[in-house]
C-alpha cells in the first residue's frame, strides 16, 4: 500500500530542543502516527556558522527519549548540496535566479535613493538593484545568488490547517530573497523546499513562527514545478515575557529527567489532554484524541 502521508520534523542544530521546538516534534508526530503516515528527522544544518557541533546527536537523543524516532534514516542538509546546486541550476535556466553584488550598505543607499523605507524583520526589502533587466552585476563581484521573486502572481496564498486562509504579497514584503551566499552556505529556504519534495512530505507541522516562510516556500515550488505540502502551524510555546520561546532568547534546554513531564506541557500547547502512564502510554493516547479532532487551543 503506498503511503499516503509523509511528514518530518527539521530542527536546526543550533542548541538543544527547548519546549517550543518539543511541541513541533510532537505534533507533527502525531498528525503523521494519526494518519498512518511516515515521520522523518531532517538535521537543518545549512546554516553551518550558527550550528553547535554535537547538537544533532543530542537533539535526536532528546527525541529518541520522548519516544519520538525517525521513521526512515535521518538526513543532514549539510551532505545534500549537489540536490540545492541542480535547483538553482534550474532556476537559473528559467531566468528566477540571478547573481547579486550588493552588500547590505548598497541595500540601503538604494532603498533611501528610492525613497523606500521598507523593513521586514529588520531585514531591508531587496530593492532588484543586480536584476538582469535592471543591468545585473554592473562589474561588481557576485556576493549571493537571489530569487527573482515572480510577479504575477505577487500575492501567494493558502490555506493553512490551523490559522486559515493567509496571503502574502512577496514582491513588497519579502522582496528578492537569497538562495545562497557566494561563500557557499545555502539557504533555509531553498534547501527546505527542495529536501520537502525529494523526500516525498506531504505535510509540513511546524512552529508558527515559520507561518511566514511559507508564501516564499511556495513562490519557490511553483517556480521548479515541486508539489505544494498542506501546512499546519503550531502554538508557540511563550516565556514569561510573553515572548515566544526560542534559542534565540535564552530557552533553557528542556529537562528529561522525566520526559512524560516535558510531554505532558507540549501536549497541553497543542490542546490535547493530559494523560497518565509511561511516554509510550501517553503517545498512544494523544495519537487517539488527535483522530478525535485535535483542538490546538491556542489559537491566534
Ligand atoms: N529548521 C527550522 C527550524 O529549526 C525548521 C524548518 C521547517 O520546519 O520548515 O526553525
């Protein structure tokens, strides 16, 4: 029988697994356990200044002890290159990726010359100063690889199973973004959709603090001709700021002296309820309540 689901959980080894990251391990475990799917454990490794050395065995252990195991061998980004390579070879071919000589100052000079002021998570919006059609590199020294964001469509939509209906115009807010750097590191997004779609997922769970990424994801598979995964974002976890949880921020390594505990609170972000016994008992019966029609309480 093929297998109609396949999901993954793609952490990046930049610290240990924290009590936010738990809650998307486990959810998209369950949405894969709940439709007899297939789990994968991707090691995001791309990002190879910001990646701890041993963290991914560390995370996987700490997976492995909240009975939460890969289905299939783990993959590690960081051995998968060639497959990035032949993407940006096609979007070359197709005119959607160009060569960019413009450092962060050139950005801005550029953007205040226009007289645009548009940020996007402290990020300046690429204003296409190396676009071919605006004269490409001009003689400068090719610094990034950029995606030559389609415009028509602009506004990439869909529907996400927990949040609804979203739209994102990617021209004004995201702008041509990077597919790698000339110093070789890939980028998150081309990496994502590529590895999403040589490994077969259907369906991405993940935090919703990646909600976002999403119409860029989406704007890159429709360029290389990929299949769209459905999505479905999860709560975050938030610190007593009120802040969402993240490595970024200091989140403390999650405690496994007793792993049901940790389970049991990301099970509570998830609206599931909670449930007695060992880790295998309570994966078994929150598989159970997800069937039933998960509530995901915490809604935006
Ligand atoms: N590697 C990303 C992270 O740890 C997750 C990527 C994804 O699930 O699409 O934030």
């Amino acid at each position: 029988m093929t297998v109609l689901y396949r999901g993954r959980f793609a952490p990046s080894p930049t610290g240990p697994l924290h009590a936010g990251s738990l809650v998307a391990a486990l959810a998209s475990w369950l949405d894969a356990r709940a439709h007899g799917g297939i789990w994968i454990v991707r090691i995001e490794d791309v990002d190879t200044p910001r990646c701890v050395p041993g963290v991914d065995r560390l995370i996987l252990q700490q997976l492995a002890t909240c009975g939460l195991v890969s289905d299939e061998p783990e993959v590690w980004q960081s051995e998968r290159g060639a497959l990035y390579l032949q993407a940006l070879n096609q979007l070359v071919a197709k005119d959607r990726a160009y060569p960019c000589g413009c450092s962060r100052k050139d950005i801005e000079a550029a953007l205040q010359a226009a007289g645009l002021n548009r940020e996007r998570h402290h990020a300046a919006v690429y204003p296409g100063t190396c676009r071919p059609e605006n004269g490409g590199l001009q003689g400068k020294p090719a610094r990034a690889w950029r995606f030559a964001v389609p415009h028509e469509p602009a506004v990439m939509t869909w529907t996400d199973r927990r949040l609804g209906p979203q739209a994102q115009n990617v021209v004004h807010e995201v702008g041509d973004f990077i597919l790698r750097r000339a110093d070789g590191p890939w980028a998150y997004q081309l990496a994502v959709v590529v590895d999403d779609a040589a490994q077969g997922i259907t369906h991405v769970v993940r935090g919703e603090d990646l909600a976002d990424n999403t119409p860029r994801q989406i704007a890159l598979q429709r360029s290389l001709g990929l299949p769209l995964p459905a999505y479905l974002h999860t709560p975050l976890v938030l610190g007593a700021n009120g802040e969402k949880l993240s490595k970024q921020n200091g989140a403390q390594a999650l405690d496994l002296g007793e792993p049901v505990l940790a389970l049991q609170r990301a099970a509570a972000t998830l609206g599931l309820h909670t449930v007695a016994g060992s880790v295998p008992e309570a994966l078994q019966a929150w598989i159970s309540q997800w069937k039933d029609g998960f509530s995901l309480c915490a809604r935006p």
